[in-house]
C-alpha cells in the first residue's frame, strides 16, 4: 500500500514537542517516530492521528495518517496529538513523600477496621473468618507486591487503567479503569452515608436530614482536596494519625477485658436452621460453619485492606515515585495486616462477643462501650467518624485523580481533566465523581422510601464498589502477569518477590472472593448495578470516546511500548 504524505511542514507540526504533562516535562516519541517518517516520505503511525493544537487552521484536513488496520485501529481507537496548551491547563504538582504515601494508603482504608468486616462472624464465626482473613491478606500482598513493581515501572496517574493499557491495549485499560471508577466513586457514597448515621445520633438531629450531612460532607472534603495536594496530603496524615490512635487507645483499653475462650469463641450452629447461634459461655468450635464458613467470611475480610491499592493514582504527585511509591505501598500494607488482626483477635474477645459483632454496624464503639459504659456514647462516636473520615477524604483524593487520568487521555470527555489554574488539582474531577456519588445516593435515598434506604446504600451500593474493587484486583493480577510476560525489557525500578506466582495468586483469591459474593443475594443487586455502570460506560466508549483518545502520558508509553514488543 503507498502512504499518503502529511501536507504540513515539520516546523509547523513540531513546534512543541515537550509536552507538559502534569509537573513533569517528557518528551513525546510519538512524535519522534512521526518526524522520522516524515523524513523518510512516509508515515506509518500506530493509529489514526489528526492534530489538537492551538490552531487547527495551521493543519490541512488533508493531513491524516494511513497505515495498514493492524497498526492504525489497535482496539478500533484513533488518537489525537495534542498542543502543549492541552497540557498547560492539566497540570498536577508534586508534593508527596514516602510518609505521605503511606498515610494516604492507611487512611483509605482504615475505616474497614472500624466497620464492615466484623460481619463475617455471623457466617463464619471467629475460626472461619481469622482463615478467611488471612487468604484474603495473601490476595492483598500479592496485589501490593505486583502494584509495587507496576507503579514506579509505569509512573503515571492513571494506575492500573494505565498498567492494563500497555499490557492489554485500549479496551483492557478501558474496562480496568472503569471497574477503578465504579470502587472509588461508590465507596465514599457508602462512608459518608455512615457518617451521617453517627452525626445523625450525635446532634440528634432527624432522619430526613441525613442528606444534608451528605452534602456538607462532601463539600468540606471536595473543597479540602480542590484548595492544593499539599493541604490534601497534611489532612490525611492528620486524620490517619487520629483514627490509628483511636485504635491503639483501643487496644490498650480492651487488654483487661479480654476472655477469648468466652466472648470470641461464643459462635454456635442452629441445628435446624444451619445459622448462627449464641453460646453464653462461650467455647464453641473453631469452625462452626466448615471450610464454607472460611469462604463465605472472605468477602468481609476485604474491608480490612480495601483500597490500598489506590496509592499509584498518586503518581504524578509523588516527589519521586520510582523510590517512594513502592515504600509507601508496602509500608502501608504491613500497617493495615497488623492494625487488621489486632481488630480481628481483640475486638471479638471481650463483651458481648463475637456472636453479636457479627450483626453489628458499629463493632468498634460497640467494644469502647463495652469497656467504658454508654454514658460516653456521644464521645465514643465522634471517635468512629474520625475513621470514617479518614478513609473519606482519601478516596475522595482517588476518584478525583482516577477521573483525571481516563479524562486526560481521553477515556472519559476532556473537560473532566481540567485543573485548577491556581492549586493545580484536579477540581473538576472531584466535583464529577463527588455529583454522581451524591446524586446515586439522592436517588437510592427518595425511591426507597427516605429512612428505609439506609440497608440498600449499606448493602447495595456497598457490594457494587466492593465487586468492582474485586474485578480490579482480577484484572490488575493479569496485568501483572501479561507486562512481565509480553514486555520484559521496561525498566523495573522495583521488583515483587513474589513474582508471577505472587499474582496468580492474587488472581485466584479474587475469582473464589467473587464467586462466593454472586451466591449471596444482596450481592446479586449490587452486580446488577455494576453491570449497568459498565454498559453505560462501553456505549459512550464505543460509540464516542474510542475516537478521542488522546497521547497522554500512559497512552504514549503504552504505545511505544507495545510497538518495541511487536518489532522484536
């Protein structure tokens, strides 16, 4: 086949070819590869490509590339070459060290120690939930290790879409990113709502106005997160530092208490019903459900290290992500296993025990009034929220930059991708993911019924980020698997020890985790919703946004890399 020649001179074409993107200046080769072909009278791009610049007058409508499908549509995508100016108003500024990785790391996740995971003892009991944790911690170390090596290797904000992307193309790194999406915009909906259940019972204030306490919450933490990644970073750190206090105070206040043989060992099986039962004196069975207790616990297990795995969309704000980012991953996992089995083996061991943790939404203040009497209620709860808080403010930090990074490389519409001139933060992205999780809420809150809503956003909406985070740790273990596998030669700053085997693991762990949570019929809607999220999500990429990539910085790796791979 001849080519057709680009009907633009090189100076005109190559008038900017470094690139801002966010702090950092890289040089694109994409257009290195353009220039050379353009030299030699022929062009052979890796997709169609037309031109975003300043002044698209500059650039004939006759200048577009022809090359043979297999290299112009990978995917069926065509991307755009963007102005320096598209990057100019997309800026980020790096902030963060290793201590502020790991804060952020720890106070995503920290408000799972405070709820959620306790409720595996009602299928469980202690024995299968203590295994089921430790399989799940397994999956999660797997996962921390293979994000360890991918994040400095890759140092982008896009993370595990920006991971897939090179290992599977466009669409990989579009149904990667999307199941990101569904996690981090709904998993702070669902804290927020319980943070507006405790404020609701602190300030005695009517159930109709939980909304409210939604909306203000949103503003304060958005606003936080908008105002600069310096005043985002310091207010994680305190809120993280707060809430791991509380927990050590915790700790340190149970030790008394602690009856294990009475209280955690207190789960028994109905024999004609085949659920959970209560031994007042406790000494009941170390699996009183089986090895399917063991399984059936393992979806509540993940609340205890759930979204750890957001510290790579941190990247491009990191000082120096190729050294601190696998430090901050790996620190703040070994936080979150010791904080998560001292919860695990203390909370249950004192009054009123295992048996009534496992239905409860607040096993934490449950164990300080255990120890301390009700009449510090009020007090005790503002010490729950402030672990809430921690993981809301974090998460919030994520879906503003995971947003950012589909935006940027034209996954999800340009616009969203905008910074603030002044604070270089993704403010639009915030504003978006924090629209949609309060609009969600909105809806779920008035179509079923107001005050009866509170156990589908607990249950519903819960399973749908949590299926979503389940599907992400599927894909990102492939990933792992496929870069190691495909692309061999990218520089690897850090690497896992545990390798591929560490990932397959992970990979299996996920798909038992998944299986058992679509047995489970509350679970059964919240893959319902997810599975509408995606179709929305795949129309627009289809029939839009598959047209608009554009050559951000995890798109211009992602095919320069994919191109060595295909020479050699």
């Amino acid at each position: 086949m001849r080519h057709r020649h680009w009907l633009v001179t090189p100076p005109q074409l190559f008038a900017s070819e470094r690139l801002l993107a966010g702090s950092v200046l890289f040089e694109t080769r994409a257009t290195e590869a353009i220039r050379a072909r353009l030299t030699r009278g022929a062009l052979e791009a890796p997709a169609s490509l037309c031109l975003l610049g300043r002044n698209r007058s500059e650039h004939p409508r006759k200048a577009t590339a022809m090359a043979d499908d297999s290299k112009q549509h990978e995917g069926g995508v065509i991307y755009h070459i963007p102005g320096q100016e598209y990057f100019s108003i997309r800026e980020l500024r790096r902030h963060a060290g290793v201590f502020s990785l790991w804060a952020l790391g720890v106070g995503a996740v920290i408000s799972g120690d405070f709820s959620g995971w306790n409720l595996g003892f009602a299928v469980g009991g202690w024995g299968g939930m203590f295994i089921g944790t430790i399989l799940i911690t397994i999956m999660y170390l797997g996962l921390t290790y293979s994000i360890a090596e991918m994040s400095p290797a890759l140092p982008h904000t896009g993370g595990a879409y920006s991971f897939a992307r090179t290992a599977f193309g466009p669409w990989g790194g579009f149904i990667t990113g999307v199941a990101e999406n569904i996690e981090y915009v709904l998993t702070p909906a669902v804290v927020v709502f319980f943070i507006g259940a405790y404020l609701t019972g602190i300030f005695e204030t009517p159930q109709y106005f939980q909304p409210v306490w939604w909306l203000i919450g949103y503003i304060v933490f958005v606003g936080l997160n908008v105002r600069g990644v310096e005043l985002s970073f310091k207010v994680t750190v305190i809120v993280t530092l707060i809430a791991l206090a509380i927990l050590v105070f915790f700790f340190l206040s149970a030790i008394p208490f602690i009856d294990f043989s009475r209280y955690a060992m207190n789960v028994g099986v109905d024999p004609a019903t085949g659920t959970a039962v209560e031994l007042p004196e406790g000494g009941g069975p170390f699996l009183p459900f089986g090895i399917y207790g063991v399984l059936a616990s393992m979806p509540f297990a993940v609340w205890l290290f759930l979204a750890i795995e957001q510290l790579p969309l941190a990247a491009e704000e990191s000082v120096d992500p190729r050294r601190d980012m696998p430090k901050g991953i790996m620190l703040g996992m070994f936080t979150l296993i010791a904080t998560g089995f001292l919860v695990l083996i203390i909370n249950p061991a004192i009054p009123d025990g295992a048996f009534k943790l496992g239905s409860s939404g607040e096993p934490i203040l449950d164990g300080f009034r255990a120890i301390y009497g009700t009449g510090w209620a009020k007090i005790l709860s503002l010490f729950a929220v402030a672990g809430l808080i921690a993981s809301f403010h974090a998460i919030i930090f994520a879906f503003g930059r995971q947003i950012y990074s589909l935006s940027r490389a034209g996954y999800f519409p340009h616009f969203l991708s905008v910074t603030h001139g002044a604070h270089k933060t993704p403010n639009t992205a915030l504003v978006a993911g924090a629209l949609v999780g309060y609009l969600v809420m909105l809806v779920v809150w008035f179509t079923q019924g107001g005050e009866q809503a509170g156990s589908f956003i607990g249950g519903v909406l819960l399973n749908m980020a949590v299926f979503g985070a389940m599907f992400s740790y599927l894909l990102q273990g492939l990933t792992f698997i496929q870069l190691r596998r495909a692309f061999p030669n990218i520089e690897r700053p850090y690497r896992s020890p545990f390798g591929i085997p560490g990932a397959a693991l992970t990979v299996v762990i996920a798909l038992v985790t998944i299986a058992f949570q679509l047995a489970d019929p509350l679970y059964q809607r919240g893959i319902i919703g997810v599975a509408i999220w995606y179709a929305l999500a795949i129309v627009y990429f289809a029939a839009y946004g598959r047209k608009t990539l554009v050559y951000s910085p995890e798109e211009d790796f992602a095919v320069r890399q994919r191109e060595g791979a295909a020479s050699m």
